[in-house]
C-alpha cells in the first residue's frame, strides 16, 4: 500500500488543492484553481439528477416511498437524516401549489378551496400519505410531487 494511504491521485490532488489554498502546501505545477473545478466536476458528475433539482421537483412516487419508509420508524424518525430533505421538499410543494391557487384566485377562480375550518386544524401526515396512496402508482410514477399534489388539493377541496 503506498505511504499516503489507499486514497487514489485524484483524492490526493483535491488533498494537496485546498491545504495549497489554505497556505498549508506551496502551490502545485500548474493552476490550483484549474485542478479544483476539475475535482468538484468530478463530484458532481457522482451526483443523482434529483440532487439539482428544486425541492418540489421530485418524483412523486419516490417521495411515498421514502416518507413510508421514515414513517415505518415511528418515532425514531426523528432522529432520520431523510426527515428534513423530505419536509423541504413537501413545504416546496404546498408553498409553490399555495401561490399558484392564489394567482388563479386573482384571475377569477382559485385552483381549490380549503374550508376555514379545516385550514386551521391542518392536515396531518396520514391524510397526506392517504391522498398520495390514492394515487394509482403508474400514474404516480410519472407526476413530480408538486402536481400530485395539486391534483390531491383539487380533488379534495374544488371551489364551488
């Protein structure tokens, strides 16, 4: 095993990048801000699609899975590194729908209408997940979480 350790000459190189920058190292042949866009090229290449795209952006159908799957834990969920990425990615989805409901509302006629008394209580999560499971999974597949749920608040609550 060679003496730096069995890290590749990539990581070596992002090592020696940054401890240079930092004033740690002299600076390597050539341009360390050259070698820097190349690593975190790297690292980003290694990245899932989803990790760019807008919160509300998400499958539908891999949002269910994974709430279903934090929801499983009951409360030890709490403690869940996916409970967060997760609301982010709910809370973009109700706040984008909300405005869109309220430009429709300004046109003439909102997109739904959630009584007074039940936007007061809130809706809880297993509400949620219900309306999510209503949806029939092929079709689920193909929505972002952002239009199922659009299409769960139309459904539920139309304005009449």
């Amino acid at each position: 095993m060679p003496a730096g350790g069995p890290e590749g000459s990539a990581a070596k190189s992002v090592r020696r990048v940054w401890l240079s920058q930092a004033g740690a190292l002299p600076p390597a042949s050539g341009s360390p801000g050259k070698a820097l866009r190349y690593a975190l090229a790297a690292i980003a290449l290694t990245l899932p699609a989803a990790a760019f795209a807008r919160p509300g952006e998400v499958n539908a159908h891999e949002f269910y899975v994974a709430a279903q799957g934090l929801l499983a834990k009951g409360p030890a969920a709490v403690f869940d590194s996916r409970r967060e990425p997760l609301t982010a990615q709910f809370r973009d989805a109700v706040e984008t729908v909300r405005a869109e409901n309220a430009a429709a509302g300004g046109r003439g006629r909102g997109l739904y209408c959630i009584p007074e008394e039940e936007r007061r209580e809130g809706m809880s999560v297993r509400f949620i997940m219900d309306q999510l499971a209503a949806i029939p999974e092929p079709e689920r597949r193909t929505m972002t979480l952002r239009s199922a749920w659009r299409r769960i608040l139309m459904r539920n609550y139309p304005c009449r």
